[in-house]
C-alpha cells in the first residue's frame, strides 16, 4: 500500500514539477536530475517507513483490527513522505528564488 500511495504522489506531481523545474533550471540535464532525485528520495522514504513493519493478526480479528493495523503501519510512511516532501519544497523554493533572480539580471 505504501508502494502504490507512492506512485499515486508521483503522478499527481511529477508532471508539475517538471514544467516548474524546466522554466527554473534552464537544463534539460538539471530537470533530469532533480526529477530523478525527488523519485529516490520518495521512494527511499517509503521503504525507511514501512521497514520493519509486521503484521501479527489472528482469523478470528475483526475487520476493522486489520484496517486500524495497516493505517498504523502507514503512519511512519506518511511521516517520512511529509519530511521528505517539506525538504523538497524547501529546496526548489530555493532554487526558485537563486536562479529566477540569476535569470532576470
């Protein structure tokens, strides 16, 4: 679940993010990089999350004992996906701001 909340992030942002990081960088090569550096560290993030993550439930558990474990074991995922998605904002906002000034000069 974690794997497919994961390429659910990616498709919502990844064609987004390579519009807003073609008219910053200016190098197909960068945008490239950067594109590829978001989807590691996504993807890192996910399984630093979900490592270690086990499953002890009986037949006999009710329904909603399998949901409220799985929703456990996804809230390390959601929190590293949050870190890593506040970092990332925090450095192509920087970037934004370095190279859009660069440009304008």
């Amino acid at each position: 679940m974690a794997f497919g909340l994961t390429a659910v992030i990616w498709i919502a942002i990844s064609k987004n993010l390579q519009g807003l990081l073609n008219q910053v960088v200016k190098l197909p090569d960068g945008t490239t990089f950067y594109l590829r550096t978001f989807l590691i560290g996504l993807l890192l993030a996910v399984g630093a999350g979900g490592f270690g993550e086990e499953f002890h439930l009986k037949t006999s558990d009710p329904f909603m004992e399998y949901v409220w474990r799985v929703a456990s074991g996804l809230q390390n995922v959601v929190l590293f996906m949050l870190w890593l998605l506040l970092g990332y904002l925090a450095l192509v906002t920087v970037l934004m701001a370095v190279l859009r000034s660069r440009h304008e000069q």
